[in-house]
C-alpha cells in the first residue's frame, strides 16, 4: 500500500469482498498491508504459545504474553471479518466455507487428536469433530461465524447485539465444549466489528497521530499487565471461560466483556498503526498465515517430549529471547510458499470431483432460466 493518499481504484480495491473460504483477499488481488498486518499477527500467536510454558517463572514474560494475548487473535478476527463482508450463503460462497474451512478443521482435528495422544501421552484420546482441540476452535469459529455473517449485514445495530451475544455467554457456563462455543461467541463481536468497517476506517490508523500514539499505549498496555497480575486472571482475555469459570461473579462476565473489548480494540489500533503499508520482504507470507497457524502446533506439542523446557537457562533472559526467535522463525518458514504446496492437500483441498454434480446442475438451471427468460 503506498504511503500517501489511496485513488478511487484503490479504495474500490479495498472494498472488494474477499472470495476465499477464510476470509482473507483473494490471492490475485492482496493488499500489502493486509498481508503484514496477518503476518505480524501470526508471528505473535506461535511466540506467545513458545511463551507459555515460562509464564510461572516470570511476571515480565506473564505480561508480555497477557499483551499479546489481548490484540493478537482479535487483530486476526477482525481482518477477518473485513474480509468477509461479501459473503452471501450463495452456493459457490458455501462450496469454499466447506472447502476452506470445515473440511481442514475436519482433517486437523483428527490429526492433532493422533498427534497429541504421542506428544501428552494420552494413548485414548478420543476423535471427537464436536470438541475442537488445540488450535481447531478457530476453524470452529469461523465456520459459524462466516454461516452467520448474512444475518450481520441486515441487522440493526450487528455490534451492539454481537456484544450482548458475548455478554450473555460469559454468564452461561453450561454452555459447554461443543465446538467450543463459548469462545466462539466471545470472540464474535470482533468479527462482527470487521464486518462492520470500511476502507476509510484502516486509513484511519494512518494518521501521524495515531502511529505516535501506538507504542506508548501498548508499553502501557504490558506495564498495566505486569502491575495487575495479583489483581485480575489474564483468563479474560482468552475468551474460553464464563465468569464463573473463571471464579468471579455472574456479574462480573457482562463487565469484563465490554471492558476488554475496549481494551482489545484500542491495543487492535496502536498494532495496525504500526504495520508497514508498503511491500516488505515478509510480505508474500502473509498469503500462508492460515498454514503457520495451524501447522505451527505441531511444532509447539512435538518439542513437549524432548522436555526443551526443563532447562533452567530458558528461563532466562537469554533463553526466552532465544524461545522467541525460534518461534518467529518456525512460524515464517511454515508460511512460505514450498510448506504451503505440500500442505495444499490438508489446508485448501480442492474438492471439485464433490462438487461437480452441484456444478452440473446449476449450469443445467441457469441456462434454462436464460431460455426460458428469451422464450418469453
């Protein structure tokens, strides 16, 4: 995206809907900025699940991961969410949701359920495509939310109601693991937020003002991290459990949804103020983020039995640096475009032999509405 002001072709690039099944921007027509915005974003999921296992030993690496945990996914969702706007429930549109989305999380589900029964030594551990493990809740969720997003566009007021949708969940802890529904729906009002923008809104976060303003609100934003820590569960951020699940009142769940929307949102802003918009050499790999994501989990449960984290120096200052750096570079290689052509299979299946017939026949209909149609 180049620096200075967007032409009017521009802007209507922008705001051509996406047509791929994750919504992202169709592959011939990318956005540079868009691209490293998901890039970024995807470096900081693979970092802060290497995090994890050190947050016990330490409050910086605690609320540096609580930072980071509280823009990245929503960041992801958001964009999207933009790129969703164009979805219509129209049959091509559900041939990719199923293509690009149901049938993957189909195919890691079951792939991670075998892969973790080695890596947590959990022989039986059951196959189950309605309680997604690991990482295959945001295929859950996406699949929901992408089935919904028509119902969004009609609406009145989709956030305010996507809200109260999340508000209400969080006081519901008998909602349960079904496709994992309850952080599906906590996360919904940022999916439904990225709906709900337009072009001139990321032009927005362009402003000098704004791009001044971003690192110290997100130095703020971890300084506030470390100081609350004895004070509030970073689980609020995770969006996985009601209120009571987390040990605070009903009341509590309502409250703590709108505060950290807020939150969320202003740290969604100071992230994307700081993305470049030009061509970066990292730029092509944000086409692949969905391959890091999901593959990079692999990485992360297969390091558990060689017990790389029992050594005390990568606890550290050096080895959490030295945790990080490897995440980064893992996730990136996983983004690349040789990973994706073998994982093509698994990630994007093409499906046309199952589609076919369904092809046939509306070629078979639309042609006999034009005769039809010329007849009369």
């Amino acid at each position: 995206m180049p620096q200075s002001d967007p032409s009017t072709s521009e802007r209507a690039r922008h705001a051509e809907p996406a047509k791929e099944a994750g919504g992202l921007e169709p592959a011939g027509n990318r956005d540079a900025f868009f691209d490293n915005a998901k890039y970024l974003a995807i470096v900081l999921v693979a970092v802060g699940h290497a995090w994890e296992p050190l947050r016990d030993d330490s409050k910086v690496v605690t609320a540096l991961y609580t930072t980071v945990y509280a823009f990245h996914m929503p960041a992801f969702i958001i964009i999207a969410g933009y790129f969703s706007r164009g979805f219509d429930a129209a049959p091509r549109r559900i041939q990719r949701l199923v293509t690009g989305v149901a049938l993957p999380y189909v195919i890691f589900e079951v792939a991670y359920t075998l892969f973790t029964r080695w890596s947590d030594h959990v022989p039986d551990r059951p196959i189950s495509v309605l309680e997604p493990l690991y990482l295959t809740w945001f295929l859950a969720a996406l699949f929901i939310w992408r089935l919904t997003t028509p119902l969004w566009r009609i609406v009145r007021g989709p956030l305010p109601l996507a809200l109260g949708v999340a508000m209400l969940a969080t006081m519901s802890p008998a909602i349960g693991e079904d496709l994992d529904l309850q952080r599906a729906l906590q996360f919904l009002p940022y999916f439904v937020l990225g709906l709900c923008l337009k072009p001139e809104h990321f032009q927005l976060v362009r402003h000098r003002a704004v791009r001044f303003l971003a690192v110290p609100v997100l130095v703020s934003a971890f300084v506030v991290a470390y100081w609350s820590r004895p004070y509030m569960s970073p689980a609020w951020f995770y969006h996985r459990d009601s209120a009571e699940e987390i040990g605070a009142p009903v009341w509590a769940g309502p409250v703590m949804t709108l505060a950290v929307f807020g939150c969320s949102t202003v740290l969604v802003i100071c992230f994307l103020a700081l993305v470049p918009r030009r061509r970066m050499w990292f730029t092509a790999l944000g086409a692949g983020t969905l391959y890091g994501y999901l593959l990079h989990g692999f990485v992360v449960q297969g390091v558990k039995p060689l017990h790389v984290y029992d050594h005390a120096w990568v606890h550290g200052p050096l080895g959490v640096t030295a945790v990080s750096v490897v995440a980064a570079v893992v996730v990136t290689l996983l983004c690349t475009s040789g990973v994706r052509r073998v994982f093509r299979f698994a990630v994007e299946p093409r499906m046309t032999w199952f589609f076919e017939a369904a092809a046939a026949r509306r070629t078979t209909t639309a042609s006999s509405l034009q005769r039809r149609v010329g007849v009369e």
